[in-house]
C-alpha cells in the first residue's frame, strides 16, 4: 500500500511530470513519423520544391503539436496560482 506523501504539491509535481513526458514523447513520435516516411516514401529523392514543402510542413505540424502541449503543461504548472 502507498503512503501518501507529506508534501502537498506532490500531486501537482506528479501531474507536471507527465505533462512534459506528454510532450516529449509528442514530439519524438512526431519526428520518428516525419522522418520513416521522408526515407520510406522516397522524399529524400524528389524533387527540391517537394524535400523544401515536406520540412515545411513538417516544422509547423511540430510547432502545432508543442505549441498544443505546452499549454497542457502551463495549466498544470500554475492549476494553483488560480
């Protein structure tokens, strides 16, 4: 059985760490996404226009996706300042 901890920001802590584990694990599924179908779809091949559209896209899909999980990890962060 578990003890619960004496310190009362432990769960917030707790929270705190998933969400930045959320994000981390966010980011790099995206790039080991990105990046299989950049050498298994043959973009590293194409065209200069298609490689310079695909790291486009790729680099505002990464922002989207952080910028959407940094706020998940601010409301945690200050879910007891309110």
């Amino acid at each position: 059985m578990a003890v619960p901890s004496a310190d009362p920001r432990a769960a917030q802590r707790a929270s705190l760490r998933r969400a930045v584990l959320h994000l981390v694990f966010g980011v790099v599924a995206l790039d080991v996404v990105a990046m299989s179908l950049y050498y298994f779809a043959g973009i590293e091949h194409a065209s200069y226009r298609t490689r310079v559209i695909f790291v486009v896209t790729w680099s505002v899909v990464t922002a989207l996706t952080v910028a959407f999980l940094l706020r998940r990890v601010r409301l945690v962060r200050w879910a007891n300042r309110r």
